[in-house]
C-alpha cells in the first residue's frame, strides 16, 4: 500500500485511502464475515468502503477468490457508475 500511495496513481484512491477511520478499516478488513452488509448516512463512505473491502478480499484470498465470485447490488445506474469508474467494472 505504500508504494501505491507514493506511486503516481490515482489522486482520489490516495485521498480515500489517507482517510480511512479505524472502524472503517475493520470493515475492510474483516474475514470472517461471508457476508456483510454496508450501511450508513448519505456521505459516510459507504461505496468506497465496499469498493476497498472488495479489493482486500480479493488480494487477501487470491487464491480461492475471484472476481466473478463477488455480488453487488446497485440501488441506480449512478452508483453502478461509480464501481465501472473505479476500475472494478468487472464485478457487473
């Protein structure tokens, strides 16, 4: 991870990543839980926190875990969006 951060990647990764709460980060790391559910306040970071949760478990069970195996509920088409824009359009 710090070498992305020092990377010339992308800024808003980098920004989402800096801001990443405590509680935040046991969510996105969190392995024993199959299934979760990710809830909150409209602005709290629900999406980058799934998007950030998907991507660690992807990378942390490489081995059994692919990308075809992951299921995302969209609400609307701009929250769909948001994962195509995040480079995770695979997940459609």
């Amino acid at each position: 991870m710090k070498a992305e951060l020092g990377s010339n990647g992308d800024v808003q990764l980098k920004n989402i990543i800096r801001t990443i709460q405590k509680e935040q980060n046991a969510i996105i790391r969190n392995t024993s839980d199959r299934i979760m559910v990710i809830q909150g306040a409209a602005g709290s970071g629900k999406t980058s926190i799934a998007l950030h949760r998907i991507a660690y478990l992807l990378y942390h069970d490489r081995k059994n875990l692919k990308s075809s195996s992951v299921l995302v509920l969209s609400p609307n088409g701009v929250f769909s969006d948001s994962f195509r824009f995040s480079g995770m359009g695979q997940l459609q």
